[in-house]
C-alpha cells in the first residue's frame, strides 16, 4: 500500500482523487492546504485522516509515502525537493518546474535521496496516446504536423473585469505556454524527439502573461506546427504523411484517432480507457514498486529545454528566471 497526500486544492486535485478512489494499493492519507478549512474538505469528501497547514510537517509525517504536487508552477520546485529530501516520492502536475534550471534541482534531489520524481502527464500515459504511437508506420513518411489546443479561459472573462487569477499572473509561472501549450509540445516530443531547431511568436495581455501562441519546430523531413491560445477555443489535430494522414481528436485527452488513407478509406483506431488520470497514477506506482524501470523525466527534460528556448524568444521572463 502506498499512503499518499495532496498538496493544493484546485479543481485538478479533485479529478487526480476522484481517479485515485480507483486504483488499489493507493491511499489517500493528508490533505495540505493554506486554509485549513478548505484542506478538512478535501480530506472529508475524499477520506484523508489528516489536514496539515504546515509543510514541514506535511514532509515530517513518516505515514506519508509519497506526494502529489498540485499547486502553482512557481512552487513545485521548492515544494517538491522539500518532499523528497524527506524521503516521499514525488508526482507534480505540468509543467514540472519553472524552467529547467529548477528542473535539474529536482532531479539531483530525487537521485541523491533515491526517489521517483514524476511529471503528472496525463496525456502521454493514456491509450490514446499508445494509439497514435502505434498506427504512425502507417501514415509512411511524416512530412507534416499540426497539434492545436486552444481553449477559452472562463479566467480570461474575469481579466477582462479587472479580476486577476493565477492562471495570468506570471509571478506564478503561469500562462497560456506553460497551462496548455505544455500539452502539443510534449506530444510532440514524445513522438518524435527534440527538433532540429525552433521558432516561436505569442501574445500577451496587458499585465505581460502571454495570452496564446505558435511554435514552428523543423525536424529532418518535416515541420511541426503547435498552436495553443487561452483566449480563443479550436481543437483539431493531425499527422501528415506521404501514404496517409493520421486525425486527433484533443491532444490533451486522446478518445478518437482515425487514419485516412490515400484510397479515400478511412480507419478508425479503437481506444478503450478508465478515467483519464488513473493511468499516470498507474505507472507512478508501477515506478515507486520497480515494476516500470523506464526513464519518466526524458521527455519532461526535453520539455523543459524548449519551453526556455520559447519562453526566451518570446519575452516571457518570470521572477523564478532571475533567481
């Protein structure tokens, strides 16, 4: 059995539990927050015996295995190495850090202390995505990418208002690039490793949080597209190769996959899934028991070296940059 605990309290932490309720050998133990008030809610409806207000203690309590991180991206460097230098395995939400100075932390921390780090990529652990890898042969040679995730912010209507949350304050890490852009990039690098070279423009709003963006990646013999916005909604994704042209449907959460081939037929790849966070859970238990021995963090450690060369040709500096 492996006794876990929470920190935040965000809607995401909410969907991580409701996942958790499903997957045995896993038990939900302490719940952290800054209020306490909010903290004994979440360990109420989701069956923690603990509330800690206090983070020392969170990483002191010796019944704790092992930590979900869920709060903004600004603290999951700290956060997390406070975990794991007391011996708690670690899985923390996207992106794992603010840049991959941080990120490097992370990791000597993990391996000086012997611990699983993890980035919660629910993407990348789903069927969907084995899916997608699985069927490329088919598509013959790729010679075009297009991975797109917009997603209107029901935040951005708040913005507009004068009311601003964390998801645009750069202070935190945060924006478009680092809340969904994360998503095709690290697609991306899943599939088909770092590109040759990388060009990028965005937009930003008032406060300087950048609002949405595109990045163009040149690989050997084809491009890749990756489109994300925070103030505008499309989804819609596809592989171009030279015998067929492989559609996705949201590549955040992978539920349909077709190949149209040249002929003019069309296959339709059949997924079968439990909710979606379970499988990262999944492989993070499979990890912490020795049953997974592949490396998690390659291509979260790609990821985080490109979301620097982007963030640095479109002027995103955040106050974790300069520390």
């Amino acid at each position: 059995m492996i006794k876990f605990a929470t920190i935040g309290s965000n809607f995401i932490v909410h969907r991580f539990l409701e996942a958790a309720q499903e997957v045995v050998g896993f038990e939900y133990v302490a719940a952290y927050s800054r209020t306490y008030e909010v903290g004994k809610e979440l360990a109420r409806q989701y069956g923690a015996a603990k509330v800690y207000i206090d983070l020392n203690e969170l990483a002191q309590d010796v019944d704790v295995d092992a930590v979900y991180v869920a709060s903004p991206n600004a603290f999951h460097k700290d956060q997390s190495i406070l975990m794991m230098q007391h011996g708690k395995h670690v899985i923390c939400e996207k992106p794992i850090a603010s840049n991959m100075r941080e990120f490097e932390e992370m990791t000597q921390v993990a391996g000086e202390k012997g611990v699983v780090l993890m980035e919660a990529m629910k993407s990348v652990h789903c069927p969907g995505f084995a899916a997608v890898r699985d069927n490329l042969h088919k598509l013959g040679v790729i010679r075009n990418i297009t991975f797109n995730f917009l997603q209107y912010s029901s935040r951005y209507d708040n913005y507009k208002l004068g009311i601003v949350e964390n998801a645009f304050k750069p202070e935190l890490s945060n924006g478009a690039l680092m809340d969904i852009g994360v998503y095709p990039l690290h697609m991306m690098l899943a599939l088909f490793g770092i590109p040759k070279s990388v060009q990028s423009s965005g937009i930003k709003l008032d406060n300087g949080a950048d609002a949405s963006g595109v990045i163009l990646c040149n690989y050997d013999s084809f491009l890749a597209t990756l489109v994300y916005s925070k103030i505008a909604t499309f989804e819609g994704n596809q592989i171009q190769g030279e015998k067929a042209t492989m559609t996705i449907d949201k590549i955040s959460d992978i539920k349909k996959v077709t190949i149209h081939h040249r002929d003019g037929v069309a296959e339709d790849i059949r997924i079968e899934k439990k909710v979606t966070m379970i499988y990262e859970i999944e492989k993070f238990i499979a990890t912490i028991k020795g049953y997974h021995t592949e490396d998690l963090l390659s291509t979260t450690s790609a990821q985080m070296y490109l979301l620097d060369q982007v963030r640095s040709q479109q002027g995103i500096i955040f106050p974790a940059d300069e520390k």
